[in-house]
C-alpha cells in the first residue's frame, strides 16, 4: 500500500522504515531542512540500533523516499503523523504541530485519505482532528480519522515495531479499520523478513487490539504511566531498604516472579528519564485534571521520581564531604542506554547539581556524549571509562550500558584517587567490585566494602 509518514523523528522514522521493510510503499517527510537533506544523501539524524541498516535496505529496492510535507501528503491513501508533542510549561501536550499537519492535509488532499495519528496525543485529539480536517478541507477531501498509539523504546524500537507484543488501532468507522488491519497484516502473521533476527524470537503473533479512538489514546498515556508507576514504586521500596537493612534487588525479585506483578520495569535507580515517561505522566495529570478526575497518584510517582537526584547526590555528598574542587567521573549521560538521547536524563540533572557544589566533572558516554555537550558544555568528556576515572574522587555510574559491567577493575584501581563507586543503576557486580578494592555503592542497600568481598564471593 501507498503510505505516508509525517515526522521522521524516533517514532516517523522507525514507523516509516519498518512499514517498507514490511512491504509497502512509503513517503516520510520531514519540516526540518537539515534533517531532511541529511536523511536525503542517506544520513540519520538520532543513533537507533539496526534503523539504519534497515533504511538503507528500503531505500536499495525503492520502497522508501523522503521529502516534503506536501508530497507526502498527496502520495499516501493512508497519512500516519508522527511529529512531535512536546511538553508546554503547564504540563499539556503542544498539539501545534498536529494541527499544521491537519490543516495541510485538509488544504492539500483530495480523494479519500486515512489519517492516523501515531504520536503521543491526549485523549480526544482525534475528534478536534476530524473538526479540523472538516472545517479547512478546501478540496473535497474525504477522510477517515484513527488513532495508532506506539510502544516503541528507543535503543529496541525496530524489534519493537516489528515484533510487538500488540497493535492497538482506534477507529470510529469500518473501513478505518480494515485498512489499518491490511497495513498491520505482515507483522501480524509475523510474514516478513526479519532485518535484526536470521532466527526471530518465537513469542506468538502480536495481538490486533481495534477498539474506538478515545480507548486507544488514553491505552498509550495510561500504558506509559502504569510503567512509570512500577518505577517510582520499586525507588519507594529502595529507599526503605536502605534504611532497614533490606536489598531491594532481591525484594524486586520476589515480587516479580508473582505474574500479576512481573519482573520487567522494577529496576530502582536515578529515576525515569527520556522524552516519553515524564511528559505523558504530567500530560495525563493534565488531561485528567481538566476533566475533573484525581490523578494525584500520578503526581506521586513525578515527585518520588523527582526526588531520586536529590537522594543520589545526597549519596554522593555523604561519601565525599565537600564536593567543591573534587574530582567525580560519570560513566553514562543518555537517559538509558542503546541510545543518544538525553532528553530529560536523570545524569545531566546530577552533573548540574554536583558542579553547582564546585566539583569538576569527567564524563563518558558511548554514544550521547555530542548531544550531552549541547546541554552541559563545561564537563570534561574523554574518550573511555578508563580517561573519565584518572584522578578521581568517586566514580559515578548513571547509565547501565554494557561494556561497563565489562570493565578491568585491576586497571581502574590504578587510575583513580579514591576506589569508590556510586552505582545509580545496580548495573555492576559488586562481587566484582569489591574483590578489586573498590567501595560499592549501589542503590537500596546493595551496598558493600573491600572487607566483604570474600563474603560476597562465598555466597
Ligand atoms: C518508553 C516506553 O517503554 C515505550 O513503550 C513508549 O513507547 C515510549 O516510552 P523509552 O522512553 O524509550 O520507552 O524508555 P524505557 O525503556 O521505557 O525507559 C524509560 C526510563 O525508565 C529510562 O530512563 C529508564 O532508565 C527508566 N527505567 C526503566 C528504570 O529506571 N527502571 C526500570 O525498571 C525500567
């Protein structure tokens, strides 16, 4: 099928290149001119594992262009918007970019057309849609609206569309729905050709959920904030640890091997970051507080969340007394790992509140280290874990990625001032740690000293 996409950022993009990979025909446009021309001479905006490959694949056998809005807009039977909904100061989505879209669609198209929206929208913009393509439609555009919510995590999110754990479409008329089904059928019957796995993981068909449009956007904020909500919790259960003496790795583990909890998404650390969890938990604050309904649970999860910067730098402080003129690594800037953003990164909070107490900062990320530079010029960014360690202090682990846990602790203990490290993630194997002189420091009172590796090593 002939489909567009608008908006080639995480979601366009993954959305645009996966539909190809799928089978079908498609136009991702996007307004930015230097991410389009980029994207034209077959550059790529963002760092996402495998995206890259698998657009250069599409493009190869002609089933993926890029352009503009407008020619987007006149190629697809079906237009997917996938720009960005960015937080306004009081919390609300900025829906200015959906409705550009809506107007250039209503100005721009004739014949029928099936718009879906696909990013992050509160409950009932499909309906201020459908009043606005009705009220601009200038050239007897004849449309169906429907809601497509993604659950894309950046760092998996071409495994993710491809493999899904479910679909959810919201359409008010038949034919909207047929035709997403049409779209989706490959990925339902699981019938392409994997561009990540030679053997893909065997998890049955993703489930086809259709239900109305106003379901299937409040499915997207209340998914995202039920998982924040398991977050926030698990950093609640963390901070009793460490004061009774518990350790929360393994309280985690008990709780998540009862199904009706799981075990995904209960790993305490600094607290939730990335450009979804904490705009569409304050987004759906929003949305339910303008329609009179308490959501003041929500606004706990934001404000224990909040409270994970101040509780680690605490940590930090605790350890090393004065923080002015000392010397701190951080090893981990983006907000998770597989990823370059560090958009909303708990570890650029803490580098800002440590260097605001005077301490210098040496800092390495494998990948979000450009990025980082833009929004905290005045670190010292070196070239490994090894560089950002020398002469240091306390070294400060903020993203999990894996060639951390990977480290030679031998070599370390030669580089730093002090063997100490603050783990914000529970990453590391203390074990490991300590047997090479380090004091471990992790979160909810899984913290041990050099004198108790033989212990930890004997259990
Ligand atoms: C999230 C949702 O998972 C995805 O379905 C949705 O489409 C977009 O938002 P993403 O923001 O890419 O995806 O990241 P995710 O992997 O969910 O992590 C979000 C944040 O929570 C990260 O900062 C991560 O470090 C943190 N996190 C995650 C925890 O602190 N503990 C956990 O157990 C899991």
């Amino acid at each position: 099928m002939k489909l567009s996409v608008i908006g080639a950022g995480y979601v366009g993009l993954t959305t645009a290149a996966c539909l190809a990979q799928v089978g079908h025909d498609v136009f991702c446009s996007e307004s930015d001119v230097e991410k389009l021309s980029k994207l034209q001479d077959g550059g790529m905006p963002l760092f996402e594992p495998h995206l890259e490959d698998v657009i250069k694949g599409v493009r190869k056998a002609g089933r993926l262009r890029f352009g503009s809005t407008e020619e987007a807009i006149a190629w697809g039977d079906a237009i997917f918007i996938c720009v960005g909904t960015p937080p306004l100061p009081n919390g609300d989505a900025d829906l200015c970019a959906i409705e550009g879209v809506a107007r250039a669609i209503a100005k721009g198209a004739s014949g029928y057309r099936l718009v879906i929206e696909k990013s992050t929208v509160p409950v009932q913009t499909g309906a201020q849609l459908r009043k606005h393509l009705s009220v601009h439609s200038t050239s007897g555009l004849r449309y169906d609206v429907a809601s497509n919510p993604e659950f894309l995590r950046e760092g998996t999110s071409v495994g993710d569309f491809l493999h899904p754990d479910r679909i959810v479409i919201g359409a008010d008329s038949p034919r909207a729905a047929a035709i997403l089904r049409e779209i989706y059928e490959p990925i339902i019957k699981q019938s392409f050709t994997c561009p990540i796995h030679s053997d893909c993981p065997k998890r049955g068909d993703p489930i086809f959920l259709a239900t109305d449009t106003n379901s299937a956007e409040l499915i997207k904020h209340a998914s995202n904030s039920f998982l924040a909500m398991k977050i926030s919790f698990i950093n609640m259960v963390a901070n009793l640890c460490e004061v009774v003496g518990a350790d929360v790795t393994m309280v985690a583990e008990g709780m998540g091997l009862d199904p009706r909890i799981g075990s995904s998404f209960l790993n305490p650390g600094i607290g939730f970051g990335g450009f979804c969890f904490p705009k569409d938990v304050q987004a759906f604050i929003r949305i339910a507080e303008k329609s009179g309904c308490d959501f003041s649970l929500l606004k706990e999860v934001e404000k224990i969340n909040q409270g994970r910067v101040e509780r680690f730098v605490e940590q930090v402080r605790n350890e090393l007394w004065v923080l002015r003129g000392k010397k701190i690594a951080v090893w981990g800037l983006a907000f998770k790992p597989n990823t370059d953003d560090v958009r909303f990164a708990p570890a650029l909070s803490i580098i800002r509140r440590l260097q605001a107490e005077g301490a210098h900062i040496q800092a390495y990320d494998p990948e979000a280290m450009e990025k980082a530079k833009k929004e905290i010029p005045d670190v010292t960014y070196c070239q490994d874990a090894y560089e950002a360690a020398t002469g240091t202090d306390a070294v400060l682990l903020l993203t999990e990625w894996e060639e951390f846990r990977k480290v030679d602790w031998s070599r370390l203990a030669t580089l730093v001032e002090r063997p100490l490290i603050i783990d914000g993630r529970n990453a590391l194997l203390r074990e490991d740690v300590v047997s090479n002189g380090f004091h471990y420091i992790g979160i909810g009172g899984v913290s041990a000293t050099p004198k108790e590796a033989s212990a930890l090593i004997g259990t």
